[in-house]
C-alpha cells in the first residue's frame, strides 16, 4: 500500500499565509509602530525621510523643522477637520505660534 501526496498551489499558497501570520504575530509591535500615525517610526516619517535624502534636503532646516512635518503641515493646510493650524502655519510660512 503507497500514500501518494501530491502538492498544489493552494497548499502551498496556505503553507505561506500560516508563517506569514505568524511572523506578523512574532512582529506585531514592531509593525504597530509602522502604522500608527503617531510613532516616528511609521512608514510615511522613513519614506519622507528617505526621500530627503535621495534628493540631498536635509533632515532639518535652520528652524529645526524637519522635512516629515513640512509634509503632514500641507496635509493639515487643507483638511478642514483640523483643530488648529497654529503649527502648520509656523513650519510651512514661519508665523510664530502663540502661546
């Protein structure tokens, strides 16, 4: 008597989904960081970081300001649920912020 085992794509397209669960699971404060808005550590902060760097900006201006709140301070120009502009205006027109 002979077991014959024969593999297919959806085995293996299983096989990849079940450890890349659980490097996610191994990983998962790690990859909070990369999404949560709040971290510096997200995806947007290293890729606008990264991007200043390919096009030679550095990471701050003499004002300390650095090119990822340059990038969220026009976001926060245009969204019209934003509390407060008082930031985006200091890092993008260089209005002082009141106290």
């Amino acid at each position: 008597m002979s077991v014959s085992v024969r593999i297919d794509g959806l085995m293996i397209l299983t096989g990849v989904a079940v450890v890349a669960v659980g490097a996610a699971w191994v990983n998962r404060g790690r990859l909070l960081d990369k999404i949560n808005p709040a971290s510096d550590q997200n995806i947007v902060y290293q890729g606008m970081g990264g991007i200043g760097d390919a096009v030679g900006i550095p990471n701050t201006d003499s004002r300390g300001v650095s090119l990822d709140d340059y990038f969220f301070a026009a976001i926060d120009q245009v969204n019209p649920f934003n509390d407060s502009d008082a930031y985006s205006d200091y890092v993008i027109w260089g209005k002082e912020i009141a106290p």
